[in-house]
C-alpha cells in the first residue's frame, strides 16, 4: 500500500533533525497526525516563529530575542575574562553547570576540511574586534577535544597571542566516576598532561 503523500512530505523533514532515524519519523508525523487541530497549529507557529525571533547576538554569537544576548547585557559578569566556544549549546552548557560566570564568544562552528568548514566560514572577524576594542586579562579556548576542535584551538591561540595577557585551553581527563582501565588512550594521555599538584 502506498504512503499519503502529506506523511511522507513531514517524515522526511522530521528525518532531518539530529538523531531522528526513519522509523522515529514515522512515529512522530502519525503522532502529530493525531494531535488536537490546536495543539498542531501551535506547534507549526512555534517552527515558523523560531527563525523570525532568533537571531545571533552581534557581540558575541550567542541565540538571542533581544538587541544583545542576556549575557552580554548582564554588566555583573566577569569582564576581564573570555571563553571561546564552537556552538551556542556549548554556552548553555556551561551556564547550566553554573561556575563560570565570565564572557563568552561562538565560533558558530570549527575548522573542518572534511566537512568543507574553514577560517573564514567561523565568527572570527567580531572575535578581533572585540580583542581590538577592549583587554581581557584571559582567553580560555573551550572547543571539543576532537581533531577539528584542536585545529581550531590550535589556529584561535596563534591568531590571538599577542592581544591577550593569557590564552588557556580547557583541561581535559577523566570523568569523575569512571574506571581507568575503560579509559581510552586519548582522554588518558590528556589526563596526564593536564596534571596538578596536589
């Protein structure tokens, strides 16, 4: 039996958000195709009004509804120290841990040749500026500990060394809890050298 064409049309959009496989897609467009009229077009409203009420902070490359994003507006975080970041849920993450309480930067991405993502394709140009237009006593370059996360960390300390007092890589080991002996050897040999005195 052949499929309705509007359900094939909503799974195969639905199929392309992260995780979301061809049977969860199925899933939900039937789920939706059960949903309340109300319920629906609420949920079509919340889609279409996402786009038109984000957009990136001009300072920071940060999500934001406003002028400037909260953290940028907010005067009581630290302004002597930066943390760069690839992805604005990088950002989120670290606010929801709750201990850094500095300034950030997104990159909106990393540098990848496999993925065709180069220098210019990252949010570098306002990175500068803002060097430029004031002093941070600290950078701390906080992208994934992957090979395009080090490219890009390795490029950004070059690029800033002389605009900042200091540029500082995030530490990188062992996770709290875990068992050395399922540990790979990356995150291990990382764990050494991110040592400290005790």
């Amino acid at each position: 039996m052949e499929k309705l064409k509007a359900l094939i049309r909503l799974e195969e959009s639905l199929a392309k958000l992260p995780s979301v496989g061809r049977r969860s897609a199925e899933r939900m467009a039937y789920a939706m195709l059960n949903m309340e009229d109300d319920d629906l077009v609420e949920f079509s409203d919340a889609i279409k009004n996402l786009k038109q009420s984000i957009h990136i902070c001009p300072i920071c490359g940060f999500l934001t509804e406003g002028e400037k994003c909260v953290i940028c507006d907010d005067s009581e975080r630290d302004q002597d120290t930066l943390m760069i970041v690839s992805f604005p849920k990088d950002v989120i993450a670290f606010e929801n841990a709750e201990y850094y309480r500095g300034l950030y930067h997104v990159l909106n991405g990393v540098i990848s040749l496999s993925k065709g993502n180069g220098v210019d394709d990252l949010n570098i140009t306002s990175l500068l500026k803002r060097l430029d237009e004031h002093h941070f006593k600290e950078v701390i370059i906080a992208t994934n500990p992957t090979i395009e996360g080090e490219t890009t960390a390795l490029y950004i300390a070059k690029l800033i060394e002389d605009k900042v007092d200091v540029v500082t890589r995030l530490a990188y080991g062992l996770q709290m809890g875990g068992n050395l002996d399922y540990t790979d050897a990356l995150t291990l040999s990382k764990a050494v050298e991110g040592r400290r005195k005790l």
